[in-house]
C-alpha cells in the first residue's frame, strides 16, 4: 500500500515519538499510538457523554428527576440577565477528568477536544447558535491568568468559533478584581464573590449586539450572571451562554 507523503510523514513522526519518548493516555494510562492523539487516548474521549436529561429552558440547569423540561423555580421568580444557558454534559466522570487536566494540569490542548465535544452536543440547540454577531470568554484576571498561562474560556471560545466563522472578542470585557475562585466557596457566597468583579471597556463593539458568552463549567450561574448583566447594562441586545460543564 502506497501512503500519501502527508500521512507518511505523520507516521513516521509518531513512530519516533513513541521510540525515544512514549506517552500515555493520562486518565487510563494506554500509549497514546495514534498520530492524534495528545494528553487522552481516543477511548476515553469517546467517553465524553453529553445529557440530555430534562433542564430548565431558561438557565439550562439539569433536571434530576424523571418528566419533561420545564422552568426552575429560580428563573420563574427573577429571570436572568442572559436569555438563554447550555452545558454540553454534566461535571463528572471522564468529562471531568478532562476539564481539571484541561485547566489546573494545563494540557491547553485539550481545549480543541472539548470545543469539539460541545459543538457536537449542542449543534441542534436553537437558542445558543441563529444570529450571534460574536463569542465573548469569560476572562481571567491578569494575575490569574499569568500564573496560569492561558485562559481556558478563550481557548475554548475560540476552538468553537472557529468551524463557525464567528468572531472571537477578548478586549470588550475585563475582570478588575481578583477575587478568590469560585470553587473555594459555598453557594451562597458566590454571587458576592464577583459582583461588581467585571466591566465591559469597549461597549460599543457589544451595543446593540447578540453575545454569546462562553465558560468552562456551571455551577451555580453566578459568574455568568455578573457577566451577562455587566454586558446588558453596557448596551447588549442579548447575552446567551454556554458551559462544556455543568456540576
């Protein structure tokens, strides 16, 4: 059998790789053989189950319990300032695997393997996609995101983007303050935690337009819901959202 010289070429690169510098899959330990494979086997990113359980049409948060979709009992008292919120899977298993090496293990690579996983679970998803005029990341603080070395929002903003021909803004909204993560605090504490923590510096590329903001997880919607209303008050006509993760 003839190869193109491409596929030769790929070959023969991981052939070396794995003869002076094997790798394996970082969740199931297997040699990571294939030429595309990076960080995850292929196995365990076909484990990535997205949900299709019940949700709240408003804030996308996952039913439980058996029956239909239907409003929370949250969005039918005070309605949030983005129109409408998606996760892609819920915060646990090999998805979540992914997510913390994604993002505390710093394997950014990873980021074009769960952009993937979103677009594929949400491609139908007619409340996210008709009519968006740009892709805003949540964005990190600068300190956060020195120590970091990236913003894991953005890297997934702009991986979803991309098949899509939409534009990605990551001057428009900024963090000011550097508060405390969000995971080191209780429910309750974690609106106060990032009010007043955002602000948009370029309104009028987001006046009059439709957003769609993007995260890596959601938890309890209070990071979205600062931005989403920071965004609104600054002139945006709509503020939708999307998470890869819902805990």
């Amino acid at each position: 059998m003839i190869f193109p010289a491409k596929s030769l070429a790929a070959r023969t690169a991981k052939l070396v790789e794995l003869a002076f510098f094997p790798s394996f899959c970082k969740t199931c330990g297997t040699l990571l053989e294939n030429s595309r494979e990076r960080v995850l086997c292929g196995a365990c990113l076909d484990k990535l189950v997205a949900c299709r359980s019940p949700l709240c049409p408003c804030c996308g948060r996952f039913f439980e319990a058996n029956g239909g979709s239907h409003f929370c009992s949250l969005c039918l008292n005070a309605a949030p300032p983005f129109s409408c919120h998606r996760s892609a899977g819920r915060y646990r298993g090999e998805l979540k695997d992914a997510l913390l090496l994604f993002k505390y293990r710093k394997y950014r690579t990873l980021g074009k393997n769960l952009a993937s996983f979103v677009s594929a679970a949400l491609q139908k998803e007619d409340g996210i996609w008709p009519d968006l005029d740009m892709i805003i990341p949540v964005p990190l603080h600068w300190r956060r995101r020195r120590e970091r070395g990236f913003n894991q929002a953005e890297v997934l903003a702009r991986e979803i983007a991309r098949p899509r021909g939409l534009r990605v803004e990551t001057r428009v909204l900024k963090k000011i303050a550097n508060v405390p993560p969000q995971t080191s605090l209780e429910q309750a504490g974690r609106a106060r935690n990032v009010r007043n923590a955002y602000r948009v510096v370029q309104p009028g590329k987001i006046r009059g337009k439709t957003v769609l903001l993007v995260d890596d997880v959601y938890t309890t919607g209070a990071t979205l819901r600062e931005c989403a209303a920071t965004m609104i008050k600054a002139g945006a006509k709509e503020v939708r959202a999307l998470t890869v993760a819902q805990a």
